[in-house]
C-alpha cells in the first residue's frame, strides 16, 4: 500500500495487467515465487492486465484458460474493442510459443484493425497468465518463440510474473468501473508534455499510466484511498499535482514532478520505487517502458489489453462497461 506523505499511491487496488518475462534465470525465479503464492498485494494485472482489488497490483490466480464462451459486448473503452469470444489457449509449451510468436507478430507489425489487435492482446494475456501457473515452462517457451518476436515475449512474460506477485487473489469483485480511456494520440500528447516539462521520460510515465489504471480505464479509489488515472494519495497530490486530480493530463504531470523530486530522470529505479515501494513494480514498469521504447507499436498493442481481476475462485476479465451497466457482467476464465 502506498505510503502517506510524499510517496503516491500504489495502483488502485492491485490493478496491473499481465505483461513481461526477460528469459533470465532470475525471471524463472520470480515465476516460482509467484506460483507459491508471494503476492503482496490484490489487483488488476494490467501490464499483462489483470487486476485485483483497489489497493494493490496485478494479481495471480492458476493459468486462465478461455472458455470460448461469448463475451456481452459493451462500450468500447477509449479505442479497446470489447471481447465477444474468450480464445482458447494452449496447454503444452509448445502450442504456447507458437501463439505468443503470432500474437507478438501481429502485434510488433502494427496497422491491424483495433478488434484485431485487441484480440491478439487478449492472447498473450492469457497465455502469460497460464505460464505463472506453470513457472518451468517459461525459459522452454522462450526458445521456441521465432528470434523476431522473443524480446517483447520475454518483457511480457516477466513484467506479467512482476505483477501477478504483487498481488493476491481476492474474495469478491471490485467496486470499479471500467470506463472509456482518453484517446491514444491525447495520452502520448500528455506524457510528452510531462517529459517536456520535467525532463522525465514520457515512456516511464505511460507505463505507469498502464500499470495503475490501464490508462484510466479503471475508475475507483483503491483501498488506500489512492485517486486517479496515476493514482495519488490526496496527501501527496497536494504536494505535486495541480488541478483535477481524476483529470490525465494533471495526473501525468503530477506524476513526472513526483519522480523529478526522487531522483528521476538520473536514477529512475529509486524514483519509481519511491512512488511504489516493491522492486517487482519497478521492475515491470521499466520492462513496460523499454518496450515501449523500442517498439513504434508496443504502446498501443498494450492500451488495447483487456482488465483480467484475479478472485480466490479464479481470474476473470472484467469487460467495458462493468460497474457502469448492469448488462455488463464479468466473464470467467476457467483452467
């Protein structure tokens, strides 16, 4: 939980999506970690996108498996298409490599339409999930992914690992709601203002971004009373931000005037455990970061993700429109 004073707080109640794995030794041990069970907190994982309660981050539950079954349309959130059919994901690391080597492909390429891409989002999503359920099998997947697309496998992998860990399975939905994002041109424009302004790079800011609400998507204080599309503590938001707190672009730059305060952009690590003190966090979000860094498409693929919620009875995605409509309802994703 985030600290009071100067530290921000940690993402609204474990809100992080599943992403990144490096293919390292030490990524290996952080997916036994997690298979143990050594989450520090509920939410979301986002970076891979799944989610706790609000309060902490990505949260882990065993492998989700899609059921296949049709997903209830809602609102499309700020560009992300929503889910009609769960993909079914593979069981054996095999059939895993070859679905992360396609769904990265599709992804690293860009130019798919936005059903697609979330779609192939959804996919790996999914199949990092199953790997935290099944930690022997990463370093195997990573050898069979194609050359191409093993860097941005191995970041989602290890970045998902990060998340899920911090986050416990909990034992009943979040009182969130799942709203329309800003528009994707309309972020990038806020974090590279906030760069401009403070120096900060504007890819540490929209991985944050990505890490704590799914850029927004996520609307609800954690538990904590953390705020917001970079959620702040209204404590520390008094110190730093200036306007309306729920508002992105003051969120951002509040967000880049904490991290210049702790040390950012010389020493980033200590500036964005300070603004969440768990090394898992900073991990994933540079993990975020440099991908996003290196790829022209690795931002959108991530702000097309789905917000998977890991309950004590299983992970389930929680589509566009969920808390606002009562249409709307969460969809199981069943081992």
């Amino acid at each position: 939980m985030p600290k009071p004073g100067p530290i921000p707080g940690r993402p609204g109640g474990g809100r992080a999506r599943l992403a990144g794995v490096s293919g390292t030794a030490t990524a290996t041990v952080r997916l036994v970690l997690l298979a143990a069970g050594c989450l520090l907190a509920a939410g979301p994982v986002a970076g891979c996108a799944v989610t706790g309660p609000p309060t902490a981050q990505p949260s882990h539950s065993a492998a989700g498996h899609p059921t296949g079954r049709p997903a209830r349309p809602g609102p499309s959130p700020g560009g992300t298409a929503p889910v009609r059919v769960v993909p079914v994901i593979g069981r054996d690391p095999a059939a895993l490599a070859s679905q992360i080597t396609a769904a990265e492909r599709v992804l690293g390429e860009g130019g798919a339409p936005d059903a697609v891409i979330a779609r192939q989002a959804l996919i790996v999503q999914l199949a990092c999930l199953r790997l935290t359920a099944h930690p022997g099998w990463a370093n195997v997947v990573l050898g069979e992914v194609r050359s191409a697309q093993r860097a941005a496998a191995a970041a989602d992998i290890a970045a998902t690992a990060d998340l899920v860990a911090l986050t416990p399975p909990q034992p009943r939905l979040p009182t969130w709601r799942i709203i329309a994002a800003q528009p994707l041109a309309v972020l990038r424009a806020d974090y590279q203002a906030a760069q401009a302004a403070t120096g900060v790079g504007w890819t540490y800011l929209a991985a944050i971004n990505f890490v704590e609400t799914d850029f927004g998507r996520i609307a609800g204080p954690s538990t904590a009373g953390a705020q917001g599309p970079m959620q702040f503590l209204p404590a520390t938001w008094a110190s730093y931000g200036h306007g309306d707190i729920h508002r992105p672009r003051p969120a951002i730059l509040a967000a880049a005037r904490f991290l210049l305060a702790h040390g950012a952009p010389s020493d980033i690590s200590s500036a964005l455990y300070a603004y969440n003190p768990s090394w898992l966090y900073v991990d994933a979000v540079l993990r975020y970061a440099r991908q996003i860094s290196a790829s022209p498409h690795a931002l959108t693929g991530y702000y097309h993700r789905q917000i998977i919620y890991r309950l004590a009875s299983g992970w389930v995605l929680l589509p566009p429109g969920y808390g606002a409509s009562r249409a709307v309802h969460p969809i199981p994703l069943h081992p």
